[in-house]
C-alpha cells in the first residue's frame, strides 16, 4: 500500500514535470523575536501566481459570475489521494513550502463552517502518516483566500536546517493552565488572546474516527475559550467570529483575528506557528523594524 508520503512525493514529481505545481521561488532568512525565531521567506517572483489569482477575478467581473471554486473539480494532476469518504488530498499549486497538502471536502461546504468530526478524521488519518503542522484559515479575515472549506498541512520542520518542530513550541514549554474543567491553558509569551492544549493524537491512539472525536472536543473546549462563538446558519455551524487554527499530533492552539494583514502583510495560520511569507525585500524590512510578535498582535486580539 502506497503511503501518504510517498504519494506527495510521487505526485509533485508528475506535477512538477507537466507544469500542474507552481512553487514559489523564497530565500529563506529569520528573525528572532520575543523568545521565538521565526522563519521568514521572501518571494523572488510571484508574477504567475499574480496572473493566476488575478485573471479569473476579472473574467468573473465581467460576466458577472463568481469567481470558480478550484476545488470543484480539483486539478486531476494535483490529485494525492483518498483520504476519507468525505475528503482527499490536493497538492498546493502555488507552494511556498514543499509537500505543502490541502485537505479538502469532496462536496461544497463555506470555510466559515467550524470543523466537524469528519473534518478530523481526514485530518488525523493524514498526521498519523506525516508528522506535520496542519492548519485552518477560519475565513477571509484569517488568512483564507478560498471559500470552499480545506484544512491544510505542511511537514516539520518548517526550515531544512530548523529543528523537527513548529518555532512556537520555544514557547509551549511555559504553558500555563486555566481553571475549568478542561485542560485549557495559556502560554506568557503570547501577548494576544489565544487557547492552547496539548493531546495525543498520535497512531497508537485508537482509531482515526476515535481520535476525531477527541480532537474535535478539545477543538470545541479551544474556541470557547478563545471567544470564538459557533452560530447557526442554515441549520450549520458557523464560526461567530474569524480565527486560525494549529494542530499537530502533540498540541492544538486557537487564536482569534480581527484583520488579515498588517502593513500590506498578509498573515494566516503559519503566522502564529513562527513563519511569515513576504513578497518582497521592502516587506521583509517592515516585519522586521515592526517585529513578528508584534505583527501577530496587530491582527489579533489584544489579551
């Protein structure tokens, strides 16, 4: 049976070679901040993915249809696999960090939609193959440029020459819990509101529809405590309020947002996990006399 990885390797292989996966070209610098160092990749040319992000908006503008879901139908060449009855794997097209995999919903569901246990199942079924960071953009204001709801996950380490864990985990270390009945907690470093927890969703822990149901608990336990309130739309849950979402087999953390980008940055999930993409030297130069951790408080809410 063909493993999770070797799949992600074998298909950007192919897509590489018939022109399907676009990487984007980065040189890879840091900045140390607030306890953490942060990895930092600056874009040496974004003019495709410019073109590519650009062209169906103005078709859609002047037929005056929505922009087309990239996901119904998915790109056969960036196809990974099965993961679930409900999901399978895509490659990123316009990837900043290699193997970069989309967890995707077979049908259409909003990204603003909480995540549900078949969410984490497809999740776990790809963390229990890679020991990797996966991520959720919890609506525009988070980071999601695409509306149909996707997962996303990148294998550790997020540099080749960091060590084997998100830069945030300096930091896990001092995490300090919070009364309530769940084992919630917070981490000092962290000057904006956020909910931490560690778990064990590692493969000797029962099945992957089990270890779902655990996730999706503590996933629940976290967006309370980060504020973030589900409402109904259509008889669906829905997240009340914009946020991001990081889980590995070790720990999940949820942070609440207020705004996408600080000084023309754009910040997603990886923001908060310790690394920024900019696009360019002039960008790079802001984060740095503003400060990462100063970045994610701009964007987040203030604790």
């Amino acid at each position: 049976m063909t493993t999770l990885r070797a799949a992600i390797e074998r298909q950007t292989a192919y897509a590489l070679a018939c022109g399907a996966l676009h990487p984007i070209e980065t040189a890879h610098t840091f900045i140390d901040d607030g306890g953490m160092r942060f990895y930092v990749r600056v874009a040496e040319n974004l003019a495709r993915k410019e073109v590519a992000r650009l062209t169906p908006q103005t078709s859609a503008a002047s037929s005056s249809q929505p922009p087309r879901d990239p996901f119904l139908p998915y790109e056969p060449d960036l196809f990974v696999g099965d993961l679930s009855p409900t999901h399978v794997a895509l490659l990123n097209k316009f990837n900043v960090i290699d193997q970069h995999l989309l967890i995707v919903t077979r049908h259409y569901e909003p990204q603003e939609a909480l995540l549900d246990a078949a969410d984490f199942t497809a999740l776990i079924e790809a963390l229990r193959e890679i020991d990797g960071l996966a991520f959720y953009n919890g609506g525009a204001a988070a980071g999601a440029s695409q509306p149909h709801k996707h997962l996303q996950m990148v294998p550790l380490p997020l540099a080749d020459d960091g060590p084997h864990m998100a830069p945030l985990e300096a930091l896990l270390g001092s995490a300090q819990a919070v009364h309530g009945a769940r084992p919630i907690a917070i981490v000092p470093g962290l000057a904006f509101v956020h909910a931490f927890a560690r778990l064990d969703l590692g493969p000797d822990k029962g099945t992957p529809d089990a270890a779902a149901l655990v996730a999706l608990d503590c996933y629940r336990a976290l967006l309370d405590a980060a504020g973030v309130p589900a409402v109904d739309v259509g008889g669906a849950a829905h997240q009340g309020a914009p946020y991001n979402l990081l889980v590995t087999r070790r720990w999940m953390l949820v942070v609440p947002r207020t705004t996408e980008c600080v000084e023309g940055i754009s910040v997603n999930s990886l923001g908060f996990a310790g690394s920024f993409f900019v696009r360019n030297a002039a960008q790079w130069q802001t984060l740095a006399q503003l400060g990462p951790m100063a970045a994610l408080e701009r964007v987040s809410v203030a604790r």
